[in-house]
C-alpha cells in the first residue's frame, strides 16, 4: 500500500499533469505517495512530525488531524524503480533534459516513477535527489494505474513545539472507492477552457506565472461552464481553475 497525505478523495478533474520544473531535479504536477507499512508505519508522516511547517503552511492540519488516503496498484502498472547508477544513466540517456532526465518524456512510456535511495551510490547528484526529495517517493504520472483507494486521517500523538508529534495514528474507511474518469462531456468543456487558455496565453505573452490575469480571463468568459464542472464533480472553483491554468499552461 502507498499512503499520500494532504486529501481523502481523488478526482479526476483536479489532477495535475507532471512537468519539468526546470531548474530543481523536482518536477511539479503528478500525485505524490511514499510507503504504507501495515497501516502503521509511514516514512513521510516521521518527516512531517519534525517538519510540521510543510503541514501549517499548506493548511493540512484540520481539527488535529491530517486528511490522507491509502492506495493500491494495478497489477499491469508500469512503474520505472530508480535506485541504481545504471538506471539513472538510462533516464539520461533515453530522457535527456537540461544535464538531467525529462519527467515529462517518461510519462509517455511509464505510469510513474519509484525513486528508492535505500541502495544507492553515495554520489553528488544522488545526495541533491535526496536533499529535494527527503524520502523514498512514488510519483504517479495518471491515476489510471490505481486500483482503489482509501479515505483516512492522521492523528498526531504527543504534539510540541510548534505541530510537532512524537507519534501517530492512523484511521482508515474500510470502503473502498475507486476513480471516477471524466465523461465526454466533462473532457469537451475542459479542453475547450484549456485552449482557450493558450491562446489567451500566447496572445498576451503571460509569463506562466502570471495566474491572476488568465484566472480574471476564465472567471469572465467561461462562467457558464465552470458552475457546471465544480458542481457536477464536487469540486472547489479556486482548485478547479488552478488545475485548469497548471494543465493549460504546462507547454510553455
């Protein structure tokens, strides 16, 4: 099992596609997990319980508890495990970008990406992964490799100093939820935002940060059709939109 913490629920149309993100050896985009061990036992949450500002400043501590989830993978996922010099070199080789391997390419040929330090080289770009990184990681590229998932929620145990904890519990449904692709219809609206959204990008020679003037764009022009996929999956406008702009934008 994969534990990925910061929501319960996966939706389809707030899923970010993975990008370079030029120039951290950290891509930005995909869906985030590290290992479940037993229900029990999560390398990432050890980190976040001496790292707690990751949690407050992305407002994840609700009430005393952290909202999470926990998944499984279909048998025929295809995962590429990076964890040896030869492996590395391969990705460099076959995905070359900017004295480093393009996130993107490798998405077109994989699922995700394992990347594992347990066995690796002490070696100067295995140590800036790590440092970038902190854990052992799994970055999904799509979510149709899982195969279901889990609602659940942190409780740290024993808080000091600012969000620290000295423990954890962890409290799972039993329901298991799979993901709910996106219709004709939702994929119609939502590409048709999104080139709207490049052409407005191009045109007006935005920088790709620029949100608060395509996000004035979308609320303006397409009103109509953003009620109706906020309404229809069940989702935030704020994170509808920014999900529209990440996608839209990824390109440039």
């Amino acid at each position: 099992m994969y534990l990925h913490v910061g929501t319960k629920n996966i939706k389809s149309i707030l899923f970010n596609q993975i990008t370079n993100n030029n120039p951290s050896l950290k891509p930005k985009g995909g869906f985030w997990l590290s290992d479940l061990i037993n229900d029990q036992y999560s390398e990432w949450v050890e980190y976040l319980s001496t790292h707690p500002a990751l949690l407050i400043h992305t407002n994840l501590w609700f009430d005393g508890k952290i909202p999470c989830l926990k998944l499984s993978l279909k048998e025929n996922s295809k995962i590429f495990v990076l964890d040896s010099d030869e492996k590395l070199n391969y990705l460099l080789h076959k995905y070359p970008y900017n004295n480093f391997f393009n996130y993107q390419l490798l998405s077109h040929d994989y699922d995700g990406i394992m990347i594992n330090f347990n066995k690796l080289p002490n070696k100067e770009i295995w140590f800036n992964l790590r440092a970038i990184y902190s854990i052992n990681t799994l970055i999904l590229f799509n979510l149709n490799c899982i195969k279901e998932y889990y609602e659940g929620d942190i409780y740290p145990l024993g808080i000091y100093d600012d969000y620290c904890f000295e423990g954890y519990d962890f409290n799972f449904s039993p329901d298991k939820k799979n993901i709910v692709l996106l219709d004709e219809e939702d994929n119609y609206l939502i590409n048709k935002i999104k080139e709207a959204i490049q052409n407005f990008y191009l045109k007006n020679s935005l920088d790709n940060k620029d949100y608060p003037k395509i996000e004035y764009f979308i609320l303006q022009e397409f009103q109509k059709e953003l009620e109706f996929l906020k309404s229809k999956e069940k989702v935030k406008e704020s994170s509808l939109v920014r999900t529209l702009i990440n996608n839209a934008t990824t390109q440039f």
